[in-house]
C-alpha cells in the first residue's frame, strides 16, 4: 500500500518521461498535491501523446474522455426573471488547472495500473474549427467518449471511423453542453425560486 | 390442361405478391433483430440491434440514450447540495454510492474532511448500498437464465438491506444523506445491533446463491466461456468493478486510492478471477457481497464516536479550482470531474459512470455469440440504464 | 362406453361419442385446472418464498376462474402480416393433440373412451399424436409474422422433434417386458405381475424400467418445452416465443394445452411405469366388481399430481440449456441410453 507521497512521487516521475517523449508539446503541468496532476499537450500533439501514454509509458486503461467549456453561461444559473431584461454577465473565457487558450478544451484521464498513476490530460481546440485528433486507433474505448463529446460540444474528431450521435435522437440540432445554448427547461418555465409575489390589490388603505 | 379464369389468374399472382412481401419484411437470411428498448431481459430502455446468421450474432451494437436525462448539464444550474439530489438517481440500485464521489470531490475543493465519524458511517452506508445492489445481480443474472426462483430470494434478502438504509438516510432507494462536510443525521439507535443480524442474513443468502446457481451444472454450461474479455481489451475500453476484476487485473479503487473513508481501517480481500468469462463475473461479484458484509461488520464494530458534520458554512461557495475523485462503486468506477469558480454551484461535472464504459465493449464481445449467449453476457456485465446515459 | 352397461340404457353410437368427447374435454379441464393451480400458482409461490394468489376465492383456488373469465373477454387481435388461416388454426391443433392423448389413457377396467379391445395400438397411437403439437407450434411461430415467435417456432421444431426418439425408445423397452403394445394390457401386466416372485409390490416397470423412466420424464419435459429446455419459451429472450402473439380466447387455448398436455404425459408416464389406475392384484381381486371402475380414476389422477409435481418443481428450479446444448444431451446422452436400456430389457426379457 503506498503512501501519498509515494504516489505523487510516481506521478511526478511519469509527467517527466511524458515530457521527456513529447519534448515542445507538453505545454504545462500542474500538480495539486494529494489530488492528482493535470497536463496539458499541444493540440497537433494529442495523438502522439495518447500513443505515448499507451506504449511508451504503460497507461493502459482508458478512464474518460470529455471537454469543457469555458465560456460563462449567458443565462447564468438559470434563475433569471423573465419580466425583468437579462442582466449583465461577464463573457470572459478563465481556463483552470493548466491554462489555455480557446474556449473549449478536450479533458481526458488515463491510468496506469501496475503502478497506481493516473494522468488528466488536456489539450486546446481551436475557435475557428473545433477538431481534434482522435485517440480510438490508440484505445479503442475512446470510441464511445468520444461520440459522446462530439454530440454534446460539437467538437469533430479526426480519425474517428464512426462519429455519429450516441445519446441524442438523429435529427437533433445544437451542442447541447455548450454553455450558449439554453436548458430548455428554464426557458419555457421560469425558475419556480423566483419570488413570486401578487402585487397589491389598487386602493388599499395604507399601501401604495 | 385447365383454362384458368382471368380471375384465378389475377388473384394467384396476388397471393405470390403478397408472400413475397411478407418474405421480404422477415428476411429470415441475415435477420436483422432489435432486443429491446422494451424486453424483458435488458435492465431497462437499452436497445441492441444484432445481425443474426441463424441463431448466430454477425454484429451487435447496443444504442443507449432512451433514458439521456442531460445530467451534466441540469448540475450546471443547480447549487452544490443540490446536486446531491440529482446525482442520487443515476445508479438507482445502490444510490447512496453515487453521491459520496461528488461530495468528496467539492470537499476536496473546498479542503475539509469530515470528521471520523461520518467517515466511518459514509463507508457503512456505502457498503450496504454495494450488497443491495449486487444482491439484485445475483438473482437477476438466473433470470436472465431461465431460472426464475433465485431472484425472489435475492428480493427478499434486500429488502432487509434496504431497511437498513431507510432507518439511517429516510430513503430506501434516494437517501439523499450525504452533505458536504459530513451527514444530516446520525445513526437511529439499536441501528447497529439490526445491521449486524441483517448482515448474517447476507451471507446466508450468499451461500445459499452459491449453491443453487453457482453449483449448478446447467449454470455453468450457460456461463463458462461465454463472452471472455481478454485484459488488454478490459482495460482498453475502460471496463472497471467486478469485470475488470473478473478479467484477472487485480484493482481496487477502495484499497488503491486515497481517500478520506473508512476502508483502509478495515481488513478485507479483493477478489480476482483469472477467466475473464461471465462465470468469472458472477463468482467474483458473489465473494464481494461476501466481503462487503465483514466490512460492514468491521466497521459496526470499530464506529468511532464524535460529531458527524464538520464546521461549513451555511451557504456553501466552493472555491475555484478542479477535482477528480473516483470511487469503488457497485457498478464499477464511478467519478466526477467537478470544476469549481468560486460560485454557489459547479461550473461544469462530468459523470464518469462505471456501465457507459462497460456496456462499449459490447460491440466488441457480442460477435460471434448465439443469440442466448447475448443475454447472458449482457446480465454478466450488468449495467444499469440511469448509469449508461445518466 | 361402460357406462352404458352399468346403468342399462342402450346408447346409440353417436351418442356415446359425444359422451366420450364431452368426457375426454372434463378430463382434460380438470386436470389442467388442478395442475395450474396446484403447482403453477400455488407451489412455485411456497418455493418461491410468497404465498401466490390469495384473493379469488379461499386460498385464491378460484384464481383460474377469474384467469379464464379474463382471457376470454380480451380483444381478438392479428398482427397486420400474419396469415390469419393459419393463425387460428394453430392452437386448436395443439389443443387437439393433447385431447387425443387423453382419449387414450385408461382410467379404469372399465372406464376407458376407447375400447382396448378393438383399439390395439395403444402406445404407438399415443406418441404418434403427441407429435401433431409440434405442427401447431411451427404453424404458430411462422403464421404470427413477428421474428421472435418465428425464432421461437424454430427452435421448438428442432427441440421437439429430437427429443421424440429418446421417448420412443423408452416406451419399447416397457413394449417389450410388457409383451403387448395395449395400454390397458400394459397396466394389468405391472399389477398382475411379480418381481422374482414377490406378489405383493405387482411389477411396476418403473423398477425394471428404472432408466426408461428416467429418460421418458426428461423427454416428457422437453416436450412440454418446459425448462430446463423452454428455450422455445424462453421468457427473457423471446418474450413469449411462438406465443407472442396470441391474445385472449387463442392464448388460454395455449395455456390449457400446455398445461393439460404435463397432465396427460404424466398419465402416460403413470400408465406406463407406475402401474396405471391398478393396485396389486394380490391384494385383492380388484378387477371384478365396479369398486375400481371409480377408485381407479382417482388413483391414477393421483399418481398424474404427483409426476406432474416432479415436472413443475424442476421448472422451477433449474436455468434453461442453450439449444445446442439441448440437442446434444437428446442426441448423444439420451438415444444411446435409450438404446442400450432396449437391448438390457430384450437380453434380460429372453433370459427371464
């Protein structure tokens, strides 16, 4: 049973042979101690450093794939009331753990099992056409994942030989999971925490 | 040589016409056979559509998403304790395992530990919430094949389980218990003396499983080389819990990872299979019910006292920043991925749920297969729908 | 019919063949009522740790009633593509054959529907119309245009027909000890005869015919595609297999086929192994006198009950064979044994 020390140890050490194989391309880490560590990969890089990971380094499971979208949401928590305009919100696009430099970012996260290290990944996707590569020819149970984060963001990958929609029904339009496009449901009814008071009756003593 | 009618004439090439549609429409060569969304075998809305050959599946390719509640993105507006709520119902089985990911993660973000009490009481419940689960797989998985008196029992012995966990949370199936910083309440009194007699109950009730299938030639027949995975494919695709382990990799998040619960207090075995086949899957899902009961004995025995909520603010804001926290759940890897900006909700969490990974590998497995076989893996790997489309 | 003899009324012929029909389809209703309430609502619950219907009736023994009230007044439906001719037909096919199996079984001395001294083919008229059922269930599967039951009709054919032969071959080992292929010639040989000289026991073939038995139970269960081999029926696959679907009045008319039809391979099972509707004769001339014109039906319907009990107990108990492993446990354990066990029973016959 190994301690937390040892443990961020063995990270430290694969995110240094990771660095070793990639060169240029790792383009920041950041290790929160006790929590896990985060790296982050050039985007022409990301295959290769799938590939890396799978071959080299002896991350053989493959955890999840996913993205993030860091554009705050223009409809904020969902809360707003209707009647009144839609406040301002800040459209400013604050990456976490890592940095970066477009709006959406692909998050990935392998394992190795032999030794207990685990790697969260992230690499940029470009603003003007979101693509990435593709990791199925590397682990094959990308292949879900990433039909997934495709359907939901809208973010195309290279190399994938199926990407088609997994959850949603076919003719559906829209990224769902972007944080411009609205959840319906507070939309078409306004959220019930609203308070929601009658205004007074006109012409009661006292009260205007 | 009879004259036919122009009548007779046209109503033959009728009939003709008609059995070459209905010949077409069943295509009996290379039938084409959707199981499910609505079969009595899948756990659920999941749908499988296979190309036989005879009884023998070409290809199979299982099309989840008849249950999407769009889980991700209903967290993004909701506060953290809310989402307590939500992700209570995505494995609906074992339901209080689901939220102790999430809690540990945004306490994580926030850096407090609850104190050991809650520690120890989270690891109970999530323990029981692991037996009622798995309970069900044990029976459910002879239904699937034919035999259909085990699964009563295996209700039975639940619901014993399943009392327990309402007697502590007020829920049998949501509990909604977890809070970050600790629990809402503390445990009934006599709770301890109850779950110990339930959990003798368990363990009868899995010998009584070993013997009645497990023992059971024509179980064995049914399940023993059916639908191997081999350990590069399992880990390639992500497999985890009982079929991971099943395929001969011997890992544990409960005893590998580090996490601030119970269960490095405790002394208990990780069960591993070396066949990878469904036989494999069943036995190694029975040994850890076995297991989890002594945990759960262990921990009864060993429950510190002292408060069982940290000190949290009332509204609770969690500070920005990202965490992952992934948890040994009845299903397999369970996590989250919360990222935080310092607001009264997340910003984003992605579910990692342990049966979208398991169920991914059924394209792979399914060729080749009868049509039987299927079922029986399908029940081997066992998914249940909340968890594949959350 | 005996009956006339024994109230004195002279009945024309077609008067006594509706009296046998009405008998034959009593028979039948009863005893399916008996065995679905007693082991299907009943003894699968005890086993299954619940106590079953309770409501209808004391004990829920009026559940049947209630069942078949509700099956007949359910809509009459066709799926859009099946061959309508065929899809009524096919269940009456399976109720017919089962009626004929009872037609067959002799209930007494002189309570029989067929005459056993003009109807000498007895056994080999038996299993000939046992198999007409398999042409009501391919009829059912292929006319219901649904792929499931089509799948379901398949697999019944293929189960069915295998598992004929380790029955057939049981019956000739008891053929041959018994020397006549008469039913009730075969009852009276087990009563009147002796094992080593011992009266007292009779010679219930299910001693000699120990192996016989055996292998005509497990055929008599795949017959009735009951599991472990209901792979025809497999409900968490198929749904319903070949019965998909049918609905009310055609559905019930399954439903009492399947289960009259455990009834009436237990009776054959019984007539042929336990010793039919006789007790030993050394205990007592039975045959003169009408006493066992009345006690020999219930002793054979209790001898039914119980075969009937092992039949359900193992379907309740035991996970379903795949079909290819159920076509090698008929083709390659069961016709050999059979086969060997007719050549123990001629050597030992000629011996003896």
């Amino acid at each position: 049973m190994s301690s937390l020390a040892e443990l961020s140890e063995r990270r430290a050490a694969a995110v240094e042979r990771l660095g070793a194989e990639l060169g240029e391309a790792l383009v920041a880490t950041h290790e929160a101690p006790g929590r896990g560590t985060w790296v982050r990969v050039r985007t022409d890089a990301w295959r290769t450093a799938g590939e890396v990971l799978r071959h080299r380094l002896g991350f053989e499971y493959f955890d999840f794939l996913s993205a993030i979208d860091w554009l705050p949401s223009p409809y904020g928590r969902g809360e707003d009331d209707p009647t009144q305009p839609a406040p301002e919100r800040s459209t400013e696009i604050r990456p976490g753990y890592t940095g970066g430099e477009t709006r959406f970012q692909v998050l990935a996260r392998v394992f190795d099992v032999r030794n207990n290290v685990g790697l969260l990944l992230k690499v940029d996707v470009p603003d003007a056409e979101p693509a990435v590569a593709s990791w199925v020819p590397v682990y094959a149970g990308a292949n879900w994942h990433e039909r997934e984060t495709w359907e939901m963001f809208g973010i195309v990958f290279a190399g994938h030989p199926d990407l088609r929609k997994l959850y949603l029904p076919t003719g559906f339009e829209g990224f769902p999971l972007r944080k411009d496009y609205p959840l319906l449901a507070r939309l078409v009814k306004p959220w019930p925490g609203i308070v929601d008071v009658e205004p007074m009756p006109e012409g009661m003593a006292g009260e205007e | 040589m009879t004259m036919i009618s122009d009548r007779q004439q046209l109503s033959y090439i009728a009939s003709q016409a008609a059995d070459a549609r209905v010949n077409v429409e069943l295509e009996t060569e290379g039938m084409t056979l959707n199981i499910g969304p609505q079969h009595p075998a899948t756990h659920g809305t999941l749908r499988i559509v296979c190309r036989l050959d005879g009884e023998q599946v070409v290809w199979a390719e299982p099309i989840p998403g008849y249950m999407h509640r769009g889980y991700e993105k209903l967290t993004e507006v909701r506060t953290f304790p809310q989402v307590t709520t939500l992700v209570n119902r995505i494995d609906w089985l074992g339901s209080f395992c689901n939220e102790v990911p999430f809690i540990l993660a945004a306490e994580q973000l926030m850096d407090i530990e609850a104190p050991p009490r809650a520690q120890h009481i989270r690891t109970l419940l999530f323990e029981m919430g692991r037996i009622a689960n798995v309970i069900l797989f044990l029976g459910d998985m002879g239904v699937q094949l034919g035999a259909v008196t085990p699964v009563f029992f295996a209700f039975r012995d639940r619901e014993f389980v399943l009392n327990q966990i309402e007697a502590a949370t007020g829920g049998r199936f949501h509990p909604n218990f977890d809070r970050i910083g600790g629990l809402k309440d503390d445990l009934p009194k006599g709770w301890i003396d109850e779950s110990r007699a339930v959990m003798r109950r368990v363990r009868s009730f899995c010998d009584e499983m070993e013997d009645l299938l497990l023992g059971n030639e024509i179980f064995e027949a049914r399940t023993r080389g059916i639908g191997v995975i081999p350990r590069e494919i399992a880990l390639q695709y992500g497999l985890s819990g009982a079929n991971l382990r099943a395929s001969g990799v011997d890992w544990d998040l409960r005893r590998d990872q580090k996490l601030p619960m119970a269960w490095d207090k405790c002394d208990w075995k990780v069960w591993t299979h070396p066949d990878g086949d469904s036989f494999a899957r069943y036995w190694v899902r029975l040994q850890e019910v076995r297991e989890s009961s002594k945990i759960v004995d262990q921990l009864l025995d060993t429950m510190p006292s002292g408060p069982i909520m940290a000190k949290v603010p009332r509204i609770i804001k969690v500070p920005e920043g990202e965490a992952w926290v992934a948890t040994e759940n009845p299903l397999g890897e369970m996590g989250y991925y919360v990222v935080s900006k310092g607001d009264l909700g997340p910003f984003r969490v992605k579910i990692r749920s342990a049966s979208f990974s398991n169920i991914s590998v059924a394209s792979w497995v399914l060729r080749g297969t009868y049509v039987p076989d299927v079922i029986t893996i399908l029940a081997s790997l066992y998914f249940i729908l909340g968890d594949i489309d959350r | 019919m005996s009956a006339a003899s024994v109230l004195a009324i002279e009945i024309p012929y077609w008067g006594q063949s509706i009296l046998r029909v009405v008998g034959g389809l009593a028979a039948l209703l009863l005893i399916a009522g008996t065995v679905v309430y007693l082991y299907l609502f009943k003894a699968v619950s005890f086993m299954q740790s619940r106590l079953g219907p309770m409501e209808a009736g004391p004990y829920g023994s009026m559940q049947l009633l209630a069942e078949v009230g509700k099956w007949l007044q359910k809509e009459d439906l066709f799926p859009d593509n099946a061959d309508k001719r065929i899809f009524k037909l096919a269940p009456i096919i399976v109720l017919v054959s089962t009626f004929l199996l009872y037609l067959t079984i002799p209930w007494g001395p002189d309570a029989f529907f067929l005459d056993p001294a003009t109807f000498n083919t007895g056994i080999f008229f038996t299993l000939a119309v046992s198999s007409i059922s398999v042409l009501g269930i391919l009829m059912a599967g292929w006319s219901s245009a649904n792929k499931y039951s089509l799948m379901g009709g398949l697999r019944a054919a293929g189960q069915l027909i295998a598992y004929e032969l380790p029955m057939v071959l049981a019956v000739v080992g008891v053929v041959i000890q018994a020397g006549t292929l008469n039913l009730q010639g075969i009852v009276v040989a087990q009563n009147d005869g002796s094992i080593f000289g011992f009266e007292y026991l009779g010679n219930p073939f299910v001693l000699t015919q120990a192996i016989g038995f055996l292998i005509f139970v497990i055929a008599a269960q795949a017959e009735l595609t009951q599991t472990p081999f209901d792979m025809p029926i497999a409900e968490s696959e198929l749904v319903a297999g070949y019965m998909t679907e049918y609905s009310g009045f055609r559905f019930l008319i399954f439903f009492i086929a399947e289960f009259a039809s455990a009834g009436a391979f237990a009776g054959i099972a019984s007539v042929l192994f336990l010793g039919g509707w006789g007790l030993p004769t050394a205990w007592g001339d039975w045959t003169s006198g009408n006493a066992m014109n009345v006690i020999g039906p219930v002793l054979l319907l209790t001898k039914i009950l119980l075969l009937s009990f092992v039949i359900f107990w193992a379907r309740f108990s035991f996970p379903r064979l795949r079909e290819d492993q159920l076509q090698r446990f008929a083709w390659k354990i069961l016709i050999p044994l059979a086969l060997g066990n007719i050549a123990v029973t001629a050597i030992l016959k000629v011996v003896f």
